[in-house]
C-alpha cells in the first residue's frame, strides 16, 4: 500500500476521535468495554502489516478500540508477512492486489477462489468458486455478468475481508511532453510521446528497484511492466479505452467456439539487434511463460494471464508469420491476458541465456536497453527502426525513487519529467501551475483488510461483519486521500466488467458492530 506518501497521522487522529479525552485513553491503551453481559468475552486480535501500512493499520486499530476491542499492530518484512500469511498462523492482515484485466478473472478469482494462488484468508464457497470459473469460460456476455452479480452477493453475505477501497491513479507530467496520456493500469507508452525542448525524458518509478527486464520471468510489479512495455511489443496492445489493438499482429480470428485463435504477423519487423521477428519467436515465448524453467524451475507466474488454471494451453506456428493458440475451454479473457505476454527473440535468448538476457535485454518495441541496473537510472534509446515509426524521444531514462518527495523536487527542477504516487495533499502546486499537467484515472488496486476465516475470532461470520460496520473508513479515508479514495463493496472493481452498482459498501454503524459482536460471544460497547 501507499500510505508512507503521507504524513497525516494527526490529521487522521483529529478526524474520527471525538475528544481529547478519548484520544488519550486510546494511546494510553486505558479504553476499557462498558460492563458487558455476563458470558460475553474480550475480543482480542492482532493486525499485521508492513511499513508502507503501518500508520493507516494503527488508526484502524485504534478507532476498533474505540469499541472494547483489543486489536494490536506487528509490523513485518513484506516476504516474511507473507509467508505467514500463507502458512494460515496470522488473524488479519492488511492487503492489496492488482488487476491486469479490468475483469474479476484477476482480482476476485485469484484472492478468493477456494485454494486460489493469492486466498489467504482461506475463504471457501463452492457456490463462489463454481460461478467464477463458469464467468471465465463462457463466450455468453449476458451470463457472465449474472455470474459475476450472483458471486459479488456471496461474497457481500459472507464477508471475507474487510472491504476496503480503491485510489484514483493521478500521475503528473511537465506540460512540454505533447501527447502524454497515462493509463488505468499504470502502464506508460512513451513512443506516443513529443517533448518540446530536449528530446531526453526521465520518468521516475514509485519504487526502489524493477524486478527483471525479462518479460517471461516470473513478476508481478507494475513499475517492471512499466520498463519492459517500452522494450518490447506483443502480439496485441491496449488503448486509454480499453480497446484491444494490433501490434506484432496485424490481425486475428477466432474460431466459433473461442477455443481458437489464430493470428496474422506483422512482416518485417526486426528486433533490436537486427533479427528479424517471425513466429518461432511468439512460439518460443509463449513456451518461456508456460513451460517449466522460466523461473527458478517453475512456470512464470504470469502463465495465468494467458492460460487459466485446468487448461492446457497449445501455441503453434503455422508458416513463419501464422500464429495459432488453441485452449481446452473457452477464455474469453485472452486478448487481455496476450497484451501482457511481450515477445523475446528465441535465436538471441537461447544464446545467451535468461541470465544475461535480463541484463541486456532485445525487443521489437520503440526504445532499446543501453544502459543501467535495475536500481537504476535506467537508460532507453530511440529505436530508430521501428516498425511504428521512430519514436520523437531520443533518450528515455527510468529513475526508481521510492521517495515521493524527491519525485516532487525533481519534477518542480525540471530533473524529472513524469512522476506518480504523489501525496494527494501536494497536487495542488502542480495542478495550479502552467508548466505541469496532472492527469487523473480510476486505480485498479484494491486495498483491504484479509481475514483469517479459519481461526478465530473470524471464524465466525458475525465478527467479519462486524469489523465492516465498525471502521469508519470514509472519515479515514478522507482525512488521508481527500476525494481520491472510493470504497468498495466487496472485491469487485467499478472499473471492471461485472461490476454491480446496485451493492453499496457496508456503512459505519457502531450499533450493530456491537449486536453482532454480542451475538458472537464478544464484549463491545457503541463508543
């Protein structure tokens, strides 16, 4: 998450403690529950997070004190949280996850399907899973949006998590870059852009290092992809709209059953190095991200975006320029999943290896690899025969910065060109300034908190419910984003397909936190 941008503890305090009695009761940890009933318990539980976190789990924990509750915060490494998480020895724990297709395949499916690669809340329904995997596969759009609707109530009854929300994706740009447009998805196609003034452009990356230049290893960061896009081409792309475009392939059929696609290549392209691009190199590829060996021995994580789970995904090449891609069972997500799947020349990697590939990487895309680490700076130079056309950038230079501050001062020097996860509460000097243009689009990251639904106390449905009733997550929320955080009701994104606006976010009301926390055994009291 992305709460280390801020630095509004107290603004958070102020917001949604009433008094400064409560406030030092709270801190003191001396909130003590009303006289309960008898045989009704303490509720006791620890929330865990990583640092980037820290602050927002504290006032959450602190506003369920609020209630008698006693919820503690333990900060953790993200890699030793996780295995934690995945081990099923923590209660709750605050959480995040991405989506690549504006589609629950990869938000819902992964986090919540019964033994899904991201549930760590242990959430099982069949009923759920039955509907999720019925949505993946159909070619009916009419019944998949039921499906979606039906599983978004399962989910809004047994509440899993404590949904959470989501946060506008406002990215800021010097004004002399002409045709700048960022995406939903976070991803920045540079090739479309001309800057007046010098032709060298430095993007800074909201992170302390990418993971790889290789686009068939194994990765799962926005900022990596953000590097690689601009390296490489795939077979399709993406518009600001969502429309799904040719690139390396100038078109496609499928067959009546969606079972088959078949793609037409795009001829004379080259990769950077002069080879020139055929279909062994989409075979090849395609084989990286779902064959053993991409990473460490295993597939590629990202086999998933092209190949759902249960199926047995073929890629051949009929002719040099011929492409056919053939499922098990319908996937009606593919084109979306194929955007991400960037293509690598096969004679090039074989040669030397995934190792030095990922230092020194090859694509077909609009700007190659000259220089750099993956701490960075990352130096891009114009590819001057691409197939698209030259792009007007000369120089492209990915800067990892962590340090949303140091993006700003950068930005304000004229150092840096284009800068993201910005504190909401600094856009101003940005929005109101002539030199600078600040762009603004729904995120597509959900944040929450998971619940262990196999150890108590969440266990039990009344508890999850009542930690949906008792935050008051717009009081919070506003207080740290201002206008740019929008609740969710359950794991369904609004941007996504299947979304049912009909299913509103569960309100704060202490009232019945308390009777649903009584109900479940539990000592409580309305603050």
């Amino acid at each position: 998450m992305h709460d280390s941008r801020f630095t509004w503890w107290r603004l958070v305090l102020g917001a949604f403690v009433p008094s400064a009695v409560l406030v030092a009761a709270a801190l003191t940890g001396t909130l003590t529950s009303a006289t309960s009933a008898a045989g009704l318990r303490p509720l006791s539980a620890v929330l865990d997070t990583t640092a980037d976190s820290s602050s927002l789990a504290q006032a959450i924990a602190m506003q369920l004190d609020q209630f008698g509750l006693h919820v503690s915060v333990r900060e953790w490494q993200s890699t030793d949280l996780l295995t934690q998480e995945q081990s099923g020895s923590r209660q709750m724990y605050m959480s995040d996850w991405g989506s690549a297709y504006f589609d629950p395949y990869d938000l819902a499916a992964p986090k919540l399907i019964t033994g899904g690669r991201g549930n760590r809340s242990f959430f099982s329904n069949k009923t759920f899973d039955a509907l999720m995997t019925q949505a993946a596969t159909s070619n009916n759009t009419q019944l998949r949006r039921a499906d979606y609707f039906k599983a978004q109530q399962i989910l809004y009854s047994q509440v899993p998590w404590v949904f959470g929300y989501y946060l506008d994706n406002v990215q800021v740009a010097s004004s002399r870059l002409k045709g700048w447009q960022p995406y939903e998805d976070g991803m920045e196609p540079m090739a479309r852009v001309t800057p007046n003034g010098s032709s060298t452009v430095t993007v800074a990356l909201p992170t302390n290092a990418i993971l790889t230049l290789d686009p068939t290893a194994s990765y799962s960061d926005r900022s990596t992809e953000e590097v690689i896009q601009n390296v490489f081409d795939s077979l399709v792309t993406l518009s600001p709209g969502r429309t799904i475009l040719p690139q390396l392939a100038t078109r496609w059929a499928v067959s009546q059953g969606g079972l088959t696609y078949t793609f037409t290549l795009r001829r004379n392209v080259t990769f950077q190095n002069g080879q020139p691009f055929t279909s062994q190199d989409v075979v090849f590829t395609a084989d990286r991200l779902l064959g053993l060996g991409a990473f460490q021995g295993h597939p590629s994580t990202r086999a998933a975006l092209i190949d759902p789970p249960g199926d047995a995904l073929t890629v051949g090449a009929e002719g040099p320029y011929t492409v056919v891609f053939h499922f098990q069972k319908p996937f009606p997500l593919f084109l979306y999943g194929l955007v991400h799947m960037e293509i690598v020349p096969h004679v090039y990697y074989q040669k030397v290896g995934a190792a030095q590939f990922a230092l020194h990487p090859i694509g077909t895309g609009p700007f190659s690899y000259q220089s750099g680490s993956y701490s960075g700076p990352i130096v891009l130079a114009r590819n001057s025969r691409y197939w698209g056309g030259a792009p007007k950038i000369a120089k492209l230079v990915f800067l990892p910065e962590p340090d949303p501050e140091s993006t700003m001062a950068g930005l304000l020097s004229g150092s840096i060109d284009v800068g993201t996860d910005l504190p909401f509460d600094q856009l101003s000097q940005f929005e109101n300034n002539p030199q600078f243009q600040v762009k603004e689009i729904p995120g597509t990251r959900a944040y929450f908190i998971e619940l262990n639904n196999k150890l108590p106390p969440f266990n039990n449905r009344n508890v999850r419910l009542a930690f949906n009733y008792a935050i008051d997550w717009n009081t919070i929320l506003a207080a740290i984003y201002g206008n740019h955080a929008h609740r969710m009701a359950t794991a369904f994104l609004p941007s996504g397909f299947g979304f049912d606006p009909h299913i509103h976010p569960y309100p704060y009301d202490p009232a019945k936190a308390v009777e649903l926390l009584h109900a479940a055994g539990y000592e409580a009291h309305v603050p």
